[in-house]
C-alpha cells in the first residue's frame, strides 16, 4: 500500500516498506462455504469481508451517533453532523454510552445478517455477549497493540471479535490493523496471554488496593505502547484497509491488532461485539441486562 503521508500508531511512525505494511486478504468470496470460511479464519487468524452490509443499516448507525454527538456540542456546527467533524480540541475516546439504548446499532450489530454469518461459520446457533463496545475517537487517538483474550478469558476461548466502521475510514482516520501471522505465536506470547485484567493476587496488598479496593486494573491490558519495534520481534506486516462502510473484519482472541491513530478532524467511528457458539460457556461479565465488564463484580482474588 502506498502512502503520501507518514502512519501513526499510538505515536510511532509506521515502517509501510512492503515487508511492514500491506493489506488485509478479503474473504467476500467465501461466504456461503463454512468450510473455507473456516480454513481462512484458522490461517489468517481473521476474516474480513468487505461490503458485508447494506450501507443504509451503516448510514442509519452513523446518524444515530453524529446526532448524539451534535446534541452534546462535540462537533463543528458549521457543517452538517453525519459528517463528523470535530470541534478542535474535543478530544473523545471509548464511548459505550454512544451503543446504548440504540437501536440503530444493535440493528447491525445483533441483526439477522451479522448473526447468520457468526450461525454459518460455528455450525450452530449463536449467542452474543451482552455489551457493545463503542469508539469515538479523535485527532490523535489510536489504539496501541494487544489480544483480546486478557479482557474476555473467562468463557469459551473460541470467540471472535467483530470489528465495524461506521463511515468511511481512510488511513490518514485511522481504522483496525492486524499483525498477520500473530495467532500462531501464542507459545510466545504465553505469560502475556494468561493475564485476566480483573484478577489481582490476595498475597499481594499493593494489588488488593489497587484492583479490588480501588476498581483497577491488575494488568493494562495492552501487549506494548510501540507498535514499531513489537513488529520487528515478532516478524510479520501490519495488515489494515482503507474502510467502507458495509465492511467487517472478524478476528480470533489471540490475534495482536491496534489502530492506526487519527490524523484528521473527522470522528472515527467503530464499534466492536463478541460472539460464540451458544453451546459453549460465556465469560459471565459480558453476559446479562447490566453487565458486570470490568466493575467491582468481576474483580476475583487468587493466591499467586
Ligand atoms: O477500534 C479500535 O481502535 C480498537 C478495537 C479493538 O481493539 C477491538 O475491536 O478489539
Ligand atoms: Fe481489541
């Protein structure tokens, strides 16, 4: 992929040398084939389908958001709010809030097309965890590189992310990148992937006060800050795509991925869901009407 402009990820210029950087495979062509659907899930770690969705359900979502954002006073009222554009120095971020009580959201993520593609692939019914994430992120935001494992371990392991933008997302906004090859190296990344975010040792006082006293985290989550030098260890190329709206991409738990972090004005909008097969055991801290996450529920002490 050719660039005019240097790539950021949290802060570090991207190396986009063919041997670095490139595009993610789409899977488009394989739907309807759960068997190939499958080999490519277990090759690539991920499965991206471009112009999966009808891009009025995206459009739909989108207002949902921009309207909100609007109503808050976030965006820049000279132009209109479906285009995003954020009043300088409005800094945003993780926003759940966006995905709540929103049924134009949940229409795409927990629809019939979403859920059917999740039914083909496991070969069986579905079950969805019951929180959305949500991103509204803004010039200079961006997510550094991790697995998903360490915030949702708790359950079946054979669950997969779901990745969604919501508008176009061109690099210079900043959209997911996976590091290609990286669910085959999860030998190495043992240590990293057994943590459990909301774990904390009762042996130790300094991780009661931290974790269990004060709502912390044991771990922060993230593999590294520098998305650079983790690329040159472990080997492989940052794989992203300039987005549409109607694309999804799909990964697996131990799949590294992180962002590319906004160099514009305009909003990133993204969301991102989790599902499994419905026979399998769900971390019960996404599961329910009000969901545990990351709060004082989930906090549980071990002897380390
Ligand atoms: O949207 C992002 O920047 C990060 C998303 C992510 O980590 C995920 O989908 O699991
Ligand atoms: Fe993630």
């Amino acid at each position: 992929m050719v660039t005019s402009f240097p790539l950021l990820s949290y802060q570090h210029e991207l190396d986009t040398s063919p041997e670095a950087f490139g595009e993610l495979r789409p899977s488009a062509d394989c739907l309807g084939q759960p068997g190939l659907l499958n080999q490519r899930l277990e090759e690539d770690g991920y499965l991206f389908i471009p112009g999966f969705f009808d891009r009025e359900l995206i459009q739909n979502a989108r207002a949902s958001v921009t309207d909100r954002l609007a109503a808050e006073g976030v965006l820049d009222p000279a132009f209109p709010a479906i285009e995003g554009r954020c009043q300088p120095g409005k800094a945003l971020g993780f926003r759940g809030d966006l995905a709540k009580q929103n049924p134009a959201i949940d229409r795409v993520v927990y629809g019939p097309e979403l859920i059917g593609f999740y039914a083909e692939l496991f070969g069986e019914s579905v079950r969805h965890f019951d929180h959305t994430w949500f991103r509204a992120l803004s010039r200079g935001q961006g997510t550094p590189p991790h697995c998903d494992l360490v915030y949702m371990s708790r359950g079946t392991h054979q669950l997969l992310s779901c990745w969604i933008p919501y508008g176009e997302v061109p690099l210079e906004i900043g959209g997911l990148m996976v590091l290609e090859g990286s669910h085959l190296q999860s030998e190495r990344l043992k240590n990293y992937l057994e943590v459990d975010v909301d774990l904390y040792c009762e042996n130790r006082p300094k991780e009661i006060e931290k974790v269990k006293e004060k709502g912390g985290w044991s771990h922060p989550g993230w593999l590294t800050n520098n998305p650079v030098s983790l690329r040159e260890k472990m080997g492989g190329r940052w794989l992203t795509t300039h987005w549409q709206p109607g694309d999804f991409l799909t990964f697996s738990m131990t799949l590294i991925h992180a962002s590319l972090d906004n160099q514009t004005d305009f909003v990133r909008l993204s969301s991102d869901t989790r599902y499994q097969r419905a026979s399998q055991p769900a971390d019960p801290r996404w599961v329910g009407q009000n969901v545990a996450g990351h709060g004082p529920r989930a906090k549980q002490g071990m002897i380390c």
